[in-house]
C-alpha cells in the first residue's frame, strides 16, 4: 500500500522496540508523513513535543522504564490537546482504563498492517479536526454574544455547547442562580437542578435536542443550590442554534415571580 501524496504533517513515534520504530518510520514515511524523531522513553516525550510541535503522537503504551506510555501522555494533557494513538501488543483492564483518561485518539494492536495504520492516523487526525472545529465555534461565540449586551437583558442567558456545558452567561442569571459565570462556566446544564428528579430530567431534554433538535421546549426547574432557603423557580426555554459541529443550545430563563 503506497499512500504518498505528498507531505501530510508529521509524526513523533514514541516506542522502545526499535525493529518496530523503524518499521512505523518506514510506513509512515511512505504515506507521506514526516517521522521528526524517534525516541524511547517516556521521560522525553513532553520536551520532544513542546520542541518539533507534531500533528500526532504515537505511544507504546508499556515503555520500559520508570514513566511508562500513559504517564507520559499525562505529561502531555497538562498542555496540549495533540492527538495519540497508543500502541499495544497487550493492555490489561487496568491499564486501559488509565490510557482512556487522557482521552488517546486511537489505539493500535500491535502487530498492524500498513493500511490499519494509515486509517488509525486518519481517523485521529480528522477527529481532532472536527473538535478544534468545534472549539472554534465556540470562541466565536462567546465574541458574538456580546456580554454588555446579554447584562443589559432583564431575562436569564445561558449559552450551552454540543455536551450541554455552559460557556455563556448574562449577570440576571448569576444574581438568580448565586453562581459567578467563572464558577459555572464549564458545568453541565444538569448541575443547575436542586434535585435529582430535576437532573434527570435535564438529561432527557439535552438528550432529545441532541438526537433531534426543536425549538420552544420548557423546563421549571428550581434556581440556586439545593442548600437554598427559598430558591426561586425558573422557567427556562432552551432553544438549539446552529447545526453540526456549531451546534449550541440557548436557555432564555425567567422565574414565576416574572411571570405572574
């Protein structure tokens, strides 16, 4: 299998067995990616990264020595979002469940053919396409919804993303919710209700949008902790915005006092 259409991005391969490094090398640069380097331990993999910037790690999820494969990706998450791919000959229940925290973009069984490992490489690139697509959006979003605009509104704003976490607030809904936009940003819409009644009917309602979106559909729900004296009932209408990968929920809130 002969993939190379020109230059793709480049790779930094991650492996202490160095008959296999060499055949992934030798692969890759088949297919058009550049291999930068090629290193052993997991204790280099962070300076490697932050030094030649790759599209793509591939790491052997059990290096010898003292950081293994998914201690290094750890490293990583700490300040990068890069796509990996690890590779396993073996992984126990354990280890697999380590590896999934760090969210890898693909996993490979060792032994792989070329063309497994041109879709594994593929598939991972166009994922974390689609999300700095999505992230984008976001970004875009947050600046379109001007915030003096959104304060100056006497009804409760919030903006939810695809997942149903909250990226934008107006002020009213602090004041009504007792949370600052720095405390809530990044909750699930969920966390808002005071019980678990009201949570699991959050779910729901996220989960109908998501499969198939409408507009207009109400949700009472108690504002505010559920440590909260008197907490005020809010009726929030959420409506989707978007489609694809810039798709968000809107929640236009007002409590029973404002409707009376």
């Amino acid at each position: 299998m002969n993939k190379n259409t020109g230059y793709k991005g480049s790779i930094l391969v991650v492996e202490d067995e160095a008959l296999v490094a060499m055949d992934i090398r030798r692969n890759l640069e088949s297919m058009g990616y550049e291999v930068p380097a090629i290193i052993s331990v997991g204790e280099e993999v962070s300076e490697k990264v932050r030094q030649l910037q790759p599209n793509l790690v591939m790491l052997d999820i059990k290096l010898e020595g003292r950081m293994t494969g998914v201690d290094a990706a750890c490293e990583l998450r700490k300040f990068t979002d890069i796509p990996i791919i690890f590779l396993t000959a073996y992984c126990d229940g354990t280890t697999l469940q380590s590896a999934q925290l760090v969210e890898p973009a693909n996993y490979l069984l060792k032994p792989f053919s070329q063309r497994e490992l041109f879709i594994a490489i593929e598939i991972a690139l166009f994922r974390y396409f689609l999300s700095k697509k999505r992230k984008d959006e976001e970004a875009r979003l947050r600046e379109e919804l001007c915030p003096m605009f959104l304060d100056s509104l006497p009804a409760l704003y919030l903006v939810l993303n695809h997942e149903g976490r909250i990226i934008r607030c107006n002020s009213a809904c602090e004041k009504t919710l007792g949370r600052s936009m720095q405390e809530m940003g990044g909750l699930h819409f969920s966390d808002l209700g005071a019980s678990m009644s009201e949570k699991k009917k959050i779910a729901t309602l996220l989960e109908t949008f998501t499969s198939a979106p409408k507009s207009g559909s109400w949700l009472t729900l108690l504002a505010g902790e559920p440590h909260v004296t008197t907490p005020q009932k809010v009726a929030w209408s959420v409506t989707p915005i978007g489609e694809g990968d810039a798709f968000f929920l809107l929640c236009i809130g007002v409590t029973l006092n404002d409707l009376i």
